[in-house]
C-alpha cells in the first residue's frame, strides 16, 4: 500500500445518485485485485474538512486507468464529485482482502445490490478474462440505481435485475431466482456484495448446496487502516466466534464465516 498523487481523466454523474471516477493507474506499481479498496482523499490541500479519507472499492481494473463508482451521500463524497479532469487526486491504496477465483471454477454466480454492484463489477471483468461462465442477479431501489448494468452484461453470460419498483427484488423471489441457477447450472462459486439480507440468503443457499462463496462486506471504515476499529464485524471459525477488522482482515470474507446475525 502507496500513497499515490494520480490524475483524474474523467469524473462525471451518471445518475441521480452516483458519479463514475476514472483516473490514471500507470505509476500504480503495486498489483491490484477485485475487492480491494483505495482510500481516497476527498480534500484538496486548500481545506482539511472533511479530515477523514474515504474507502473506494475499485469498479474496474485496467490496464493504466482505474474506475471508481461511488455514490455522492455526504461531505467528502460531495467534495470528490467537484474533482476535474487534469486535476491530482491522493489515493492511498491498494488496500485490503481481495476476492479469489479458482482457475478451476467454470461457472460462477454474483448477487449484489446497490453500490455493490460497482464492487462485483471488477470480479466479473476478472471472471471474464478468466473464461468463466457468469450469472448475475443485480438488486437496487430503483431502475435508475441499478449501476453498471451495461458493464455487467459485457462480463457476464446472463445477468438478471430485480427493483423494488418493479416488486421484484424481495428476499423470497430472489431465492427463486437463485434456486433455479443453481438447478440449472453447476455453480461452483458465489459471490455477493451490498446487502446483508440478500447475503445471509446466499450463504444458507451456498451452504446447501455445497457451494464456496465469498462476501465482501460494506462495514463503516473511518480510517481504513486497521487503527480506529469502526469497521469490526464477527466471523466463525472452527466453532469459535472472532472479532476481526473488516478493513485490515477483509473486507471480503468467505461467505460461510461471516456472522450476519
């Protein structure tokens, strides 16, 4: 992890709520992987409010740009949406667990809801370039929430959207949608990100179905390093219940260990 000064080539609004950051990765040295995090300054060095950086989770990687999706909800998100392009940026990154994905793995399913649909994004590239077989079931409030649709649907073999505007996107429809993936196609892996209901649903599903999976959690993390212990969250192994950080020790998890409850 590096504190990098990177160029912003792009920084646009693309929907009521969300703003789509592109910057200039090419003197990134460090290697970076879907589900990892950078946490971005949000201030430039005329002001220190806010004080605190922000944690991104990467939407796409590539080869010298990287992509960030993030929804504009507060002071320092509303002090990134003023970046323009040719303007600096600090980022300190990359940082954090990212997902894995074995070479073995031919078909994989993704679930993710609102914002974490950015996250899962870059995995689904990843899967791609891999020759992995994706499904996606995307969830979000509305129609104009539903990010990175376009992109999901260059990635992955099918992907399928459910809103609550629509009366779609409820648990028990969702676990319909699952079941009959999972009939129809060997999973090997899931994946989920964004909502804590819909991830409780995949990992009893996973469970029963013998199926690996990995969430990454959207924890509050104010300093996204490991010191102020906002982001802590139980996880269970070998019977025992550990307090782990999810910015430090995460944020992505396997699935069948994370305590929801």
């Amino acid at each position: 992890m590096k504190d990098y000064h990177l160029t912003v080539l792009s920084n646009r609004q693309v929907s009521d709520r969300y703003w789509h950051m592109i910057v200039d990765s090419s003197v990134v040295e460090e290697r970076i992987e879907p589900g990892q995090f950078f946490n971005i300054k949000p201030t430039n060095h005329e002001t220190y409010y806010p004080l605190l950086r922000r944690p991104f989770s990467i939407y796409l990687i590539n080869e010298d740009t990287l992509e960030f999706l993030y929804k504009v909800d507060g002071p320092g998100t509303r002090q990134l949406a003023r970046y323009k392009p040719g303007e600096k940026i600090n980022l300190l990154g990359p940082a954090g667990v990212p997902f894995t994905m074995s070479k073995d793995c031919n078909k994989v399913l993704l679930l993710a809801r609102g914002v974490g649909i950015a996250t899962l994004a870059a995995l689904a590239q990843k899967a791609a370039r891999m020759n992995i077989e994706i499904y996606a079931i995307l969830s979000a409030r509305k129609q104009d929430d539903l990010l990175a649709t376009k992109t999901m649907e260059k990635y992955c073999t099918n992907v399928y959207c459910v809103t609550e505007e629509d009366g779609t996107s409820d648990v028990e429809h969702v676990r319909e949608m699952i079941r009959d993936l999972m009939e129809t196609y060997p999973i090997h892996a899931a994946y989920t990100c964004g909502s804590r209901r819909l991830s409780m649903l995949l990992q009893k599903m996973s469970k029963g179905n013998g199926i690996t999976g990995q969430v990454a959690l959207e924890e509050y993390m104010a300093c996204g390093m490991g010191v102020c212990y906002s982001c802590v969250c139980d996880v269970k192994r070998h019977g025992v219940t550990q307090t782990v950080k999810s910015c430090e020790d995460g944020p992505v998890f396997p699935l069948e260990e994370v305590v929801f409850e």
